[in-house]
C-alpha cells in the first residue's frame, strides 16, 4: 500500500508509510517481551521514535489484540497525534529518555529476575562482560510511583551513562539505537540479574565480580565486536 492511511478517530493527522512499519515492528517487539517470558499480561512497555513521533504501546491493552489500525503516537511533549487507545501510563519515563538521550527505541518490562535483584542492591553487581555492553554496572532507580514524573527523574539518575537501569520494585528500562537493539539489552540485563542471583544462592560462596579495568577492556573490544559494513 502506498501513500497515508487513516487511522479511525485519529485526533489529528493520518498515519504515514514509514509510522505504520515502525508500528508492525513496535507490536512484534512487545509480542515477544511476553513469549519471552519478560512480561505478564499488560505489563511493561514499548516505544519507537519515528522522526518527531513517538509511538507507544497502548495502555491496558494485550499486545496479542493490537492491530495495524490501533496505532498509537504522541508529540514530545506527550500530546496524543495518532490514534484513540490511551497511552501507556509509563508514558513520561518513555519520554524522559527520548528528551535526553539520542535513544531510536525504548523498552521497559517487569522482568522477574531483574525485579527481584532491584529488591536486594543498589547497582548490579558486575559478574559478567556484558556489563560493558550497558556502559557499566547497573544501577536501581529508587522507588517512585509507576506513571510519575518523580519515577522519570530516579530513572533518569540510574541511566546516567549507561543505556539500561534496574527500577526498585518495580523491573527494567532499557534504550537503544532500534527496538532490536533496545530488546537485545533488555534481554541481557535479565539474564545478568539472573546469573547474579543464582551464583548468588551457593551457600558459603561469594561471586567474583569484574574491576573497571576488567570491565574497561571489554568496552573497548566491544566497539569492534560484530560485522563490517
């Protein structure tokens, strides 16, 4: 199909080409947070930027009944411009990393080993590589209300530097490049609160944990990993 389309009710413009392509990748990606097992239900989130748009997921809404036509999208400052469904309440932490950082996508998720290790530390402890790939030990977010500007403002704090944080109580936020990639780290930080927790479990045994020089090093091979061109 080419050319915009309308999406029924729509508050204000149609839906342009490449919107609706971001929107089928935005549902895929927030489909597989459930297959994966990362959320339960209507929790967690998703959001890609598509020039000045942001598209959401919508609030309250099961990923696996969305369609092309519930296209949701909001202006940066959070006004609605694209379809009827009511946005996700966590739209202001969306947003929040949108307007200060150069983030392509964002994905949050109640994740249970994540959640559970925002429970017992402050900072991830770093017992992995990987850690390098979010730009350092992951920090917890203090507790806020979920949907609240003071929850955007902790979250803000934790992601100082880093592209995923822990959210006490609460799950994970994780940003990138493309949803694929802001998945990718979602993902990895699970795994990593997971590794942590059960190394963690051995009676009588502590994890070794990785120096910043260790971790450093990593960063740095990290940005040759993967293919040329």
């Amino acid at each position: 199909m080419t050319g915009t389309v309308t999406v029924p009710g729509s508050p204000n413009r149609r839906v342009r080409p490449e919107e609706r392509r971001a929107w089928a990748a935005l549902v895929a990606t927030a489909r597989r947070t459930v297959a994966d097992g990362l959320v339960v239900g209507t929790s967690g989130n998703v959001s890609v930027r598509v020039g000045d748009t942001v598209l959401v997921t919508p609030s309250g809404v099961p990923y696996d009944r969305l369609t092309p036509q519930d296209v949701t999208g909001v202006a940066p400052d959070g006004r609605q411009v694209l379809g009827t469904l009511v946005p996700t309440s966590e739209l202001p932490l969306h947003l929040a990393v949108y307007r200060n950082t150069g983030a392509g996508a964002v994905v949050h998720t109640h994740a249970v080993h994540a959640t559970a290790a925002s429970t017992l530390v402050d900072e991830l402890p770093p017992v992995h590589y990987m850690t390098a790939a979010l730009g350092g030990p992951v920090r917890v977010a203090p507790y806020a209300t979920y949907g609240t500007d003071a929850l955007a403002v902790h979250m803000l704090g934790a992601l100082d530097g880093r592209s995923g944080c822990l959210l006490r109580n609460h799950g994970t936020l994780t940003y990138g490049d493309s949803l694929d990639q802001a998945y990718d780290r979602t993902a990895q930080l699970e795994w990593m609160c997971r590794l942590w927790l059960t190394a963690s479990a051995v009676p009588g045994r502590t994890p070794s944990l990785l120096t910043p020089a260790q971790l450093a090093e990593v960063e740095d091979r990290l940005r040759g990993y993967g293919q040329r061109g």
